[in-house]
C-alpha cells in the first residue's frame, strides 16, 4: 500500500501510518473519524483515464490502485460496481430541467449502494486474516457485509434492530451470518456491535468508524464521471443517514479533481428526511456537529435513520465545501417519490433511495437548481427490500388494485369502470 500516505484525524489533524492504527484516532473516544490520504503522482503511474478505457474490468475494481488496498489483494468474486447510470428526460422534463440522469446501485448484488464498502471491508479482514467481521446496521450494510462474506466463506456477526424491514433480516439468515437483533435502535446496535468487537477482536466494519468504508463508496462517483466522458455532473443528489455515502462521493470527487481527471467538483445535495434531519439542522444553523444532541431518527425511511450520523464531520464539509446544500423533506414526500421515480425512469426504489429524488423535486422548486444543470440523483437502494414502504407510496398516489372474477364477463365489467 505505497499509494497510502497515511491516515488523518478530522478532529485534531494528527497523521498515522495505516499500520499504527486500525480504525480511529485514540485521542478522541470512538468518534475520532480518519480519513485515507494518497499518493496522487505515484497512483497517476499506475491509472490513467487511457489505462482505464483500456480496461474490460467493469467492477469497482477497475479503480484498485486508487483503493486503499494491495495490488494483488484477492477480492470478492460478486460482480460490485458499474451500475447503470440512465438519462431520464421525462423526470426532467417534469421538473423543468434538461439534464437528469439516475444511477441504479439497487442493481448491484445485495440489491443496495452498501456493497461498494462492505466489499473492501472483507478484502481489509482477509488482509488480516480476522477470523470474524462484525457491524450493526440498519439492515442494508448487514446485507452486504453478508452476502459478500458468503461469497468468500468468511464468518460474520452482524447487529440489526430487531424493528428493520423483514426482506434485509431474510437476506441475513440466507446467506448464513449469525444475526443478532437488537432490542433497540441502530444507535443501540452500533454501540453494542463496538464493545463485543472490542471484546471478542473482530474486525469491525462500522460505517464512520473504520475508515475505508468511505474508500468503497468512493467508487460510485468514478462511475458517474467515467460514464459522462469524465464531464463531471454540476450536481449530484443523495439520500444521508450516518453520512458515509456523501462523505465518500465527495472523496472521490476529490480524488479526481487531484488527478486532473475532472475540471470542477460538482455541488453535492444531502436530502434527510424530516425526523431524521440532524445533518440538515446543524448545517442550517451552523452548529457544531460534535456537541449537537442526537435527534430521534424516526422516518419511513428506515435506511436514512439515525439520531446520530456516525460520519457527520465528513458528511457536513461535502456539501459546505462542494457550495451544495442540505435539504429536508417529509415522510409523504418520500412515498410519494417511489412510485413517481419508478412511472418516469422505470427505477424501484427503497424509501430511502427514493428521497434523494424527493430532494431533487424540492430543490427545482425552491430554484436550488437550474434548467441547464446537469444532474445526478442516486437510488442507494432496491424497492424490493421494504414492500410495505412499497405499498404505502402506492396508496399515497392512489393506485390500487382491480378485482376480478375468472371470467372475461367480469373483467370486461371492470375495464368499463375503470375507463
Ligand atoms: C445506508 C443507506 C443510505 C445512507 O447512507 P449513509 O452513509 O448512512 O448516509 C441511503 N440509502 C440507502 C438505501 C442506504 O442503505
Ligand atoms: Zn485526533
């Protein structure tokens, strides 16, 4: 790992080698976030915009040298990355806009955005030969750190609220992790998935706690400007719970702003939803995220819930240093924006997926963005993991169900109807 300079503290600014320490500064109790800086002029020898197209590797591992992992590191055989990225001229039409495109990470194999960093988390714990990988999450990133570590055969204990959506505990259980459910919320599960790594030695996965998980999510915006010729979007929507995925967009970003590979940093827009909205608040009032009270977390959207965003000092500089803004919209704004994603670009979203889309209406509305910017909303997740979310929005915009008899004079009777 020559291309690692080192790791830095957030807090403090103190600098280690990645082999002093394995996830947070010690100076600061469990909230000293690091962050993985590189070597730009050696990576630039070993990956070019021509090596890359060049390169039939359609994963995130086409972008190893730039990861903060070894050159010959053996990773996950699931195909992670390179998902689509589709134009969408009837959304934008909608909004009054001229350039919308949307990127499916639905799509890639636990069916959420989370495989970018749970696949570098096993590459680190195989690194290491952990016997175990750990984390708690709010059901999407146990998915991932489950099914990856299925796919290498490498044990995991995973912590969930017991209260997450019932598809992501199945995927848990089929794929063979041992599932601990926790009587309480996310908040709840992170810190008990802390003490028992700490206790038993696992490798611990914690989103804003080990620092690579950032480095994996990273990748979804080297796909976005790969896939738009290297002419970076003017701005790029994202849902925001922990903060993780916006804070990691924004490093990539970076990243090929220090390559030279794109000309300007798009603005990046954070979209909470209103009883999870801690991000949203302190970046309103300008308060201090390390002494903010947590809020309380509560949203349909269960993926973007938490009191306490664990990567909050990450998560606030990529919209206040991108000149991007914080936007907050209502439980009914993000059922609604299911099924009016789903009818304009053909993507089924989970409920926090689809909020990044809600943030994207209120932001045209509000004229935080113009008819000529062009514009990427990320779905983070698949529809299919919380049905009942599904059929909420569903009910919100007034579709149902016809009934029919098994009879063609029946169903002609219901078409007359339904005229
Ligand atoms: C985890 C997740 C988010 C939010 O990511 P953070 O890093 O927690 O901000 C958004 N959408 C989906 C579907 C997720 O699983
Ligand atoms: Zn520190």
């Amino acid at each position: 790992m020559d291309h690692v300079k080192h790791l830095k503290c957030l807090i403090c600014g103190k600098e280690y080698a990645t082999d002093e320490i394995e996830y947070i500064c010690p100076d600061h109790g469990n909230e000293g976030i690091v962050d993985v800086r590189y070597d730009y002029d050696l990576i630039k020898t070993r990956i070019s915009k021509e090596s890359l197209a060049a390169n039939d590797d359609y994963t995130i591992w086409r972008y190893k040298p730039l990861l903060p992992i070894e050159a010959d590191a053996a990773v996950p055989p699931l195909s992670i990355g390179w998902t689509p990225l589709y134009d969408a001229p009837r959304l934008a039409e909608k909004l009054g806009l001229k350039h919308v495109w949307v990127k499916d990470d639905g799509r890639l194999p636990t069916a959420s955005f989370k495989d970018r960093a749970s696949a570098i988390a096993v590459v680190k714990a195989q690194e290491q030969n952990a016997d175990i990988i750990t984390t708690a999450s709010t059901g999407n990133a146990a998915a991932a750190l489950s099914g990856i570590c299925a796919s290498m055969e490498q044990p995991n204990v995973i912590f969930v609220p017991e209260a997450a959506p019932p598809a992501k505990i199945a995927q848990l259980l089929v794929y063979g992790s041992t599932v601990m459910l926790v009587k309480g919320t996310y908040d709840d599960a992170f810190e008990l998935c802390l003490e028992a790594a700490a206790e038993y030695g696992w490798y611990n996965r914690n989103t804003a706690y080990n620092p690579y998980m950032t480095e994996g999510k990273k990748t979804a915006v080297y796909e976005i400007c790969e896939q738009l010729n290297w002419n970076a979007p003017d701005a790029i929507f994202v849902s925001v719970g922990d903060g993780c995925i916006i804070g990691g967009l924004h490093k990539g970003l970076k990243d090929l702003l220090a390559l030279g590979w794109i000309d300007h940093i798009p603005r990046i827009y954070g979209v909470q939803a209103e009883g999870s909205a801690f991000m949203y608040e302190a970046w309103r009032d300008g308060e201090d995220v390390l002494t903010k009270a947590p809020v309380s977390g509560k949203t349909v959207a269960d993926s973007i819930s938490a009191g306490l965003p664990r990567d909050r000092i990450k998560a606030l500089a990529a919209v206040t240093e991108t000149n991007g803004a914080y936007i907050c919209v209502s439980d009914d704004e993000i059922l609604t924006a299911i099924p009016n994603l789903a009818r304009g670009v053909g993507v089924f979203a989970e409920p926090a997926g689809a909020a990044a889309y809600a943030g994207l209406v209120k932001a045209a509305a509000d004229g935080l963005v113009s008819a000529d910017d062009r514009i990427v909303v990320l779905n983070t997740g698949n529809g299919l993991k919380d049905i009942k979310g599904a059929m909420k929005s569903v009910e919100m915009v007034g579709t149902t169900p016809n009934r029919v008899e098994t009879n063609l004079a029946d169903l002609k009777q219901v078409m007359q109807e339904i005229k």
